[in-house]
C-alpha cells in the first residue's frame, strides 16, 4: 500500500469516527429544559449559602485569628 493510500485510509477512519461520536450527542435542551436545570442549580447553591456552620468549623476559625 503506497503512503498516499495509508493516509486517504487513516483520513476515512478519522472521519467516521468523528461522524459517529457526533451521532451519539444528545439533543440540544429546549429552553424549558434549559430553564428547569438553572432553577434547580439556584436551588442547590440557596441551600448551600443557607446552610448553618458546624460548632467544631467556627472554633478551628477561631483558633485561626
């Protein structure tokens, strides 16, 4: 097999395997979609930021000063 025949053939399967990754993509989200997961990441960080300090974390902070 002559170099130029190696290559056209490593191209090819480049391509196909490119063409297939791009077939397994999931759809892109509708905006509903889109809407539901920033909802529930607010959600998420609300909780977090609302979340009460363990005794133990504000005493090694203590310590720390």
């Amino acid at each position: 097999m002559a170099d130029d025949d190696k290559n056209a053939d490593v191209a090819t399967r480049k391509a196909q395997v490119k063409g297939s990754a791009a077939q397994r993509k999931r759809p892109a989200a509708t905006g509903k979609e889109d809407a539901h997961v920033s909802q529930v990441l607010r959600t998420v960080y609300q909780r977090a930021v609302d979340e009460d300090i363990p005794s133990e974390m504000l005493d090694l902070l203590s310590k720390l000063d």
